[in-house]
C-alpha cells in the first residue's frame, strides 16, 4: 500500500473525530466523503472508510440515545435546551472522549499500514 493509502486511511478515522468536535452528530460526514471517493481505487482505504464510518454511525446513534434518555428522564424532551445543562454534560463528553481516543487510535493503526477494528459496535456499512 502506498503512502497516500495510509494517509486517507488515518483521514477517515481521525476525520470524524474531527469532525465529531467540530460539528456534533455529524463526525460521519468526513470518513463517508473520504470513503465514497476512493473506496473503488484502493481496498486498505476501503476497509478503513467502512470501518469508520460505521464508528461515527454508532457514535451518532449513541449520542441519540443519550439525548432522549436524559430528555425522558429530566422530562423536557420538548425543551432540548435543557439537556445541556450541567448534569447532563459529563455523559455528552464521555461520549466525544472516547470518540476521540478510539479514532486517533484507529488512525495511527491506520498509518502504520495495520487493520483496525472497533470493539462494540454493529458494523452498519458492510
């Protein structure tokens, strides 16, 4: 595998996490651009771009389920403002902490030219 295949490799994981701070719920936007664009030029960016993606997917529908179990809890699914409040923060950055680690992980596995799996997720792209 190239370099450049190693690099858009390390792209698609470490750009939804990236993407994930910059943008929340929409982290999977950068490794599906990525992965649509080279995924028939190159299996490693492939596997990569698909093993991404699914990631920033499960990240995405976690996040969801989050919001509407503390909405439910806090009884102010009709108030989103009031999910963000203090005591619901810690668990919305738990969140985006492992978001980060595991993609920056996933990326210097990427770079180093080995497979990366994510543990407990569904793979959603297959």
């Amino acid at each position: 595998m190239s370099q450049e295949e190693k690099w858009l490799a390390f792209a698609c994981h470490v750009g939804g996490a990236i993407g994930a701070v910059l943008l929340p719920n929409l982290g999977f936007l950068v490794p599906l651009i990525l992965w649509l664009a080279k995924r028939q030029q190159s299996a490693y960016v492939d596997r990569h771009g698909k093993e991404a993606l699914n990631f920033q997917l499960n990240m995405l529908i976690l996040a969801l389920l989050l919001y509407l179990v503390i909405s439910l809890l806090r009884g102010s699914m009709f108030r989103p403002a009031h999910v963000l409040e203090w005591p619901s923060l810690p668990w919305f950055s738990v969140l985006l902490l492992i978001n980060i680690l595991l993609s920056v992980l996933a990326g210097i596995e990427a770079y180093q030219g080995r497979d990366y799996r994510y543990p407990f997720i569904f793979r959603i792209v297959r």
